[in-house]
C-alpha cells in the first residue's frame, strides 16, 4: 500500500473521528433531550430475545449492522488501481464515505441493544451529514468543490438536526431534504458526465434509497406476513440501506474518474 494512500486514510479517519466525538459531546450536554425518538422494542417487528444476550436482543436487527462495517472495510481497503481514482481528493472523499460507514454499524448497533435516548438521537444524527457527503461527492465532481466548501456543507447537515428540537418531525424533514438534494445532485451528475454503467448504479442506489425509508416505515404492517416475521421489514430496511451505500460507491467512484475532464458537451 502506497504511503499517500495511508495518509490519505489517516487523515480522512481523523476528520470522521472529529466529527463524531464533537456529536458525542454534544449530546452529553443534554441539549437533544427534547428530541422525539422511538424507544422500546414495540417499536420493531422483530421480537426480542430474553435467552439472547442484550447485545443480540433482536438477533436479526443486531447482526445486519456488521454488513455496514464489511462494506465500509471493502471499500476502505481499495486503492487507486481497482477504484480508477487519480487524485488525492477522490480518495479523501472515498475514505471518509468508507469511515462513516464503519462508524454507523455500531452506532445502530448500540441503539437497537440499549434503547436509550442518546443513542437514537445519535442514530438520527449521523444519518444526515452521510447523505451530506454524496452531496458533496457529487457537486466535488460537478463543480469542483474543496475542502472548505465540503466542511461548510457538513457544517450545515449536522446543524439542520436541530429542528428537532422545535418540532417532533424535525428529523424526518431534514432528512428528506438530505435525501432529495443527494438524488438532485446524482441525477445531474449522470447528466453531465454519466453513462450506460453509471446510470445503472444510479438507478440501483435510488430503489435502495425507496426500499430502505418504505420497508422501515411499513415494519409492523409487514409482519401480517410470514415472509416478514422473523426477518422483518426493518431488517430488509437495513439490507436495502447497505445497498444503497453499496451503488453509491460504485456510482461515484466510476464518476470521480473523470473530475477533471468532460464527458459530454
């Protein structure tokens, strides 16, 4: 491994670590206490298991965050020669992308095992400013965005969390403007510079997007169903958010090869 691509991951691991200890101590301080969580295992199909330990109290729902760390561990492990990135920023923010995946497999992890309050709102967090960084990624590509520009937008992701604290649904409609400017962005990207390949993963990483948000949403109502019981729609929620992150990779990696050229037009 070449040392610019382990100082890349250094540096890329640090910023990643920075921003979840600064979460960490935020919530410490008390001031996300108002934030409206689901906490309880009411709140999923899956039946908990007393004969489990708590750790793998809803075996299925634990289990399935290993698949954000294995994929954030694949990509993380790839360098410049199977990814086709040929600058030191696409392989800053294709590590970060992979750091942030390893961080939020424990983080739901922990919040499905514990069912306290600061690990959801912890959970909620760290969603948005991972939305954030496909925005990023893409409009890096598009516009050529630096690091100030990427610091300002995660700046303001992990700001928008605060509507929650003015209004129940706070998280749900930052959230869906995370997702929707994410999908804008893409779109735009394929526009400009994509092809047959790209449109491909940006299609598969869309339906994984709908199938990730629509099968949590419908959990209890699943479970009516057989399929659904044991391995319940927020388990296949999961599946589908792993593989979102999964296509995004793929979509924006095939991308970034060409920052600096022009596709079309």
């Amino acid at each position: 491994m070449k040392v610019a691509h382990i100082l890349e991951q250094g540096s890329s691991l640090w910023h990643v670590a920075g921003g979840f200890t600064l979460c960490l101590l935020t919530v410490s301080t008390g001031v996300l206490d108002t934030v409206t969580t689901e906490l309880g295992f009411s709140h999923y199909a899956e039946k908990p298991s007393s004969a489990l330990p708590v750790f793998l109290s809803m075996p299925f729902n634990s289990l399935i965050n290993l698949g954000y760390m294995f994929l954030g561990i694949y990509w993380l492990v790839q360098d410049e020669k199977t990814t086709g990135i040929k600058d030191r920023t696409g392989s800053y923010l294709k590590n970060v992308f992979c750091w942030m995946a390893l961080a939020y497999g424990p983080v739901q992890w922990v919040r499905i095992s514990s069912q306290t309050h600061s690990s959801a709102v912890l959970d909620q967090w760290f969603t948005l400013p991972m939305f954030a960084w496909a925005i990023i990624w893409c409009n890096s590509i598009l516009r050529h965005w630096n690091r100030r520009q990427f610091l300002l937008i995660e700046v303001l992701s992990l700001s928008s969390y605060f509507l929650s604290t003015f209004h129940p649904q706070g998280f749900e409609v930052a959230l869906a403007v995370h997702i929707l400017w994410a999908m804008v962005s893409g779109f735009r990207l394929q526009n400009r510079h994509g092809d047959s390949s790209s449109k491909k993963y940006l299609i598969f990483a869309v339906i994984s997007c709908f199938g990730f948000v629509g099968l949590k949403l419908l959990d209890h109502w699943l479970a009516q169903f057989v399929l659904f019981q044991r391995l319940t729609g927020h388990f296949w929620s999961k599946v589908f958010d792993i593989l979102q992150f999964h296509y995004a990779f793929c979509f924006l990696l095939h991308l970034d090869r060409h920052r600096f050229s022009k596709i079309k037009g």
